[in-house]
C-alpha cells in the first residue's frame, strides 16, 4: 500500500481565518481525493484533484471555499477558507491504485473556535 | 449520482459469533466494491474488496459477497474477536470511470468478550 503523509495532524483554528493541509505520497498517482469526515458520520467526498487540471467539486462544495492545489503527481494541498465551527471536522487525502484500491493520509483533525 | 445505504448502524455480538453487515448500491455502472475498517481515531482501513467480476471473495475470516441483479453486497467476518469491534464503512465506485467512493453510513460493530 502508499504511504501518504498528511500534515498537520491536528489544529485549532480562529473563527475567518484558513488552514491548508498538505498530502504527500510516496508515489506517483493521477488522482487524489479530498474527503471530509464530520465527527461521528461517515466519509463526503470534497473533490477529486487531477495534476495540470482544476479539481473537480462534488455537490455541496466549491472552490472559493475549499481550494485545492495539484502542483505534481505526488502532492496536494487543501484550504479550508474563511472557516466557521460547522467546518470543524477530519480532513483525509486519499490515492487510489486501479486494481488494488483506495488508500487513506491519517487526517487532520480541525477544530474552529 | 451513486446512493449507498448500509445497514445495520450499530452491531453488537458475542465473542466467536459472526457478524454480517449488508449494503446496496443504486448505479450499475458501479463495479468495484470496498469494505473498510475505522479505528477510533485512526484512518479507514481496507480490509477487503470485491469487483463485479466475481461473486464472492474471501480473506481468513472476512469474505464478501456481491450480488450485481439485486445491487447489494455483505460484509461477513467469521469468529469475531474484540479486536474486531470498529466502525465499518462499505463503498462502491465506478472503476475506469470517475473512481470516486461514495461511502455507506458506517456500521459500529462492537465485540462482547
């Protein structure tokens, strides 16, 4: 499996201001995805992030709020924007390898305050 | 888009029983088929998988079942010990497609010693 370094692990965070969490790989993928995991629910797909493209958002969220940079096939950043308490969640990274699956960071725990 | 309901939410069992948890999916473009394993605290781990080419699949005391007419897969782990207690998610994505998870609601399984 990848291993897929995620930072930071965990930040508390003032009410209008931005976090950007960084994933990093050990290997070269075309696709990363970004999800958010709110306390005690399961995994939303933010968007999914091609190297030399815009990153495709999912229903819900849009670029303003979470822009996602794709510099290179093995790294990804996320920022949450001007965030409120209601965005205090885990943030994961995931890498999928076609025909062996889909591969997790630990996931940057967010708290807005 | 994609639907995945899982069921049951919670699940609680003795030592040594099996455990089943079932989902079903809405698109049948959807070919490839993930369980993963969620710590407290930690990141979704895979532990199995299945694609729309085969039926069953199965690793020690965990196997899988897919049934493509009905839409719906299973999660079975045989011989549950306390180690396995854990939330569980099942997702589905359209593999050479969009690859994109879209995950089940998660199912706490709790293992009683």
């Amino acid at each position: 499996s990848a291993v897929i370094s995620q930072k930071p692990s965990r930040d508390i965070c003032q009410r209008g201001t931005s976090l950007t969490i960084q994933c990093q790989v050990d290997s070269q993928v075309t696709m990363m995805f970004w999800y958010r995991q709110q306390p005690g629910q399961s995994l939303t797909l933010i968007a999914t992030a091609n190297q030399g493209s815009e990153a495709t958002y999912e229903s819900g969220f849009v670029i303003d709020k979470f822009p996602i940079s794709r510099p290179n096939l093995t790294f990804s950043t996320l920022t949450v924007s001007n965030m409120s308490p209601e965005d205090s969640s885990i943030y994961l990274c995931s890498v999928e390898y076609s025909g062996i699956g889909a591969f997790f960071g630990q996931g940057t725990r967010l708290t807005v305050v | 888009g994609e639907n995945v309901e899982q069921h049951p939410s919670t699940l609680s069992v003795q030592e040594g029983d099996s455990a089943v948890i079932k989902c079903t999916y809405s698109d049948s473009a959807s070919n490839y088929f993930p369980w993963y394993k969620q710590e407290l605290g930690k990141r979704p781990q895979l532990i199995i998988d299945i694609r729309s080419n085969v039926g069953e699949k199965k690793d020690q005391r965990i196997a899988v079942t897919l049934n493509k007419t009905a839409k719906h897969f299973s999660l079975h782990i045989t011989e549950t010990q306390p180690e396995d207690s854990a939330v569980y998610f099942c997702a589905a994505s359209f593999e050479g497609g969009s690859e994109k998870l879209v995950f089940g609601k998660g199912t706490k399984l709790t293992v009683n010693p």
